[in-house]
C-alpha cells in the first residue's frame, strides 16, 4: 500500500471538476488516439486563472501537440507525478524546484483543447522517472487521482486533499474492469489487441485526413489565384469604369455645345430669312421702277 500527500490547490481557488477519469460514452476518445480520458478536467470562472502544485518537486515544461503547454513535477521523495496541462503560460523553467502550493502556470486553451479548461495528470513513477503501471494495468501508467483513501467512501468529485492518496491494485482492478467492459473485451491483451487495431484504423483515417488536407492546399492555391485574376479584373473593370465616366463627360460637354450650336444655327437661320425676305422686297422694288422708268423713255422717244 503506497500513500502520497497532496495539497487542497483546486477547490479552495475556486475549481469545479468537469470531466472525471475514465471512458465516457459521450465522448470518443479513441479519435485522439486514446481509450479513455487519462486523467481529470477542472474549469475555472477565471479562464487565466493561476494554477499551483499539489506537491514539492522538481519541473519539467514545454508543449505537446495534444497536452499543448504543459508543466510536469516530479516528486522524487514520494514516487509520484502530477501533470498540468493545456496552460496559457507556464510560471517555471525547465529543472526548476518548486514547493507545493506555488504557482506552477495559468489555465489555458492550449492544444488539443476546446475551451479554457486544466487537464490534471497523476501518475506513479520510479527514483528514475519512469511511469510505473504502463504494461500491468489498462490505464497505461495514468491513474485516477479521484480515489479516495478508503474505499468505502464514495468517490469525491473535487480534489479535497490533505489527505492521502492510496496506490490499491484492488482499485485499479475495478477501474480495468470498468474499462474492458466499455470496450467489449476481456483482460488488457485482448485490450491492446484492440487498441493497436484501431490505431491500425486510426492510421488510415489519418493518411485520409493528410490526402484530403493536401487536395484542400491545392484548392486553397486555386482559389487564392482566382482570387488574384478576380482582384486583377475588378481593378481593370474599375479604370475602364472612370474611362467611361470621362467619356460620358465629353458627351455631356459636347451634347451642350451641339446645343449651343444649334441655337446658333436656328438664330441665323431665322436672320437669314429675314434678309431674303427685305432682299425679295428691295428686287420688286427694283424691278417696279426699271418697268416705270423704261415707260417713261418709250413716251418719249414716241415725241
């Protein structure tokens, strides 16, 4: 029987649990390459609240594509491993000792994640290290930080430690147990029998993936092209729009002016007739006086 001491960092800064550890038929884990949820998940109202350690240790950081930032803390003096996960930042470096209770990072949404939320990890580990528990039980070496230290009790659904944490194979057996009948099988051969199956599966779903993500960047070049012409074409489509314009405005200009013109015409015209008009009248009157004026000779050659 191993027992472990951890701090109350959780629910007294205002932690709530949101997803247990386990399989939960709501959720498919295996399309993150996982049978189960791994460890537990606790939201905050603050979604960068600060987040501490259960225990002393000596930390690790940095990211994984599924954990994203993360703050790992070894504690060599009890054996054991706590893993913070998904963190907006991370408060330590890298070999840095840390005493329980101070802040080892900031709740996040980094990773594989869909909303700010802290991803708890405990695991059991050697003077070297190394996850115990990896090839004996189906957990893989990651443990229900849940279980209460007596069994009779019911399981809590908030981290009240100050208590101790109790190592049982008994409890780890029902957990398995749990587990092999979620996924129809009956011991961990036949669990990780299935589980490199559907890796096997999980593989081709994934070069699928990885086939149609390459057919969606050729797309994508093929549109930003077509995008480009579109750009090219609306620029072309907007100068010849302000040609036009110019033009319309010569239009305009030179429509006024024919008017002008016009007038103009319709001015002179009308002058025009009124010239031939006194010049028809000035040739009558002439020709009246050359008939009076040739009469006027004949009289008197007649003489």
């Amino acid at each position: 029987m191993k027992q472990i001491i951890m701090l109350d960092t959780f629910t007294k800064d205002g932690f709530y649990l949101t997803q247990e550890y386990g399989t939960n038929k709501y959720i498919d884990y295996t399309k993150y390459n996982l049978l189960y949820h791994e460890g537990v998940d606790f939201g905050h109202f603050n979604k960068r609240a600060p987040i501490r350690a259960c225990h002393s240790g000596t930390c690790l950081t940095g990211y994984h594509s599924a954990y994203g930032k993360y703050v790992l803390v070894l504690d060599y003096s009890q054996l054991c491993a706590t893993w913070y996960c998904h963190l907006s930042r991370a408060n330590i470096q890298n070999g840095q000792e840390i005493k329980a209770g101070e802040v080892v990072g900031n709740m996040g949404n980094s990773g594989n994640s869909t909303a700010s939320h802290l991803h708890f990890m405990f695991v059991i580990i050697d003077d070297s290290g190394v996850r115990l528990h990896q090839n004996k039980f189906c957990n893989w070496g990651y443990l229900d930080p849940l279980h209460p230290l007596d069994p009779s009790q019911p399981k809590k659904h908030n981290i009240a430690y100050n208590i101790n944490w109790t190592e049982s194979e008994e409890s780890m057996n029902d957990d398995c147990q749990k587990i092999y009948e979620h996924f129809g099988v009956k011991d961990f051969e036949e669990l990780k029998a299935w589980k490199e199956r559907e890796t096997g599966y999980l593989e081709d779903e994934r070069a699928k993936v990885k086939f149609l993500e390459s057919k969606i960047k050729v797309l994508e070049i093929q549109k930003n092209g077509l995008e480009t012409q579109i750009s090219g074409l609306k620029a072309e489509n907007s100068e010849l729009s302000s040609q036009v314009g110019l033009i319309r405005n010569d239009l305009t200009h030179e429509k006024e002016k024919n008017d002008v013109l016009s007038q103009k015409v319709m001015i002179l015209t009308e002058e025009n007739g009124k010239l031939n008009t006194k010049i028809a009248k000035l040739e009558a009157d002439s020709l009246a006086s050359v008939s009076f004026w040739d009469f006027i000779q004949f009289k008197l050659f007649e003489k």
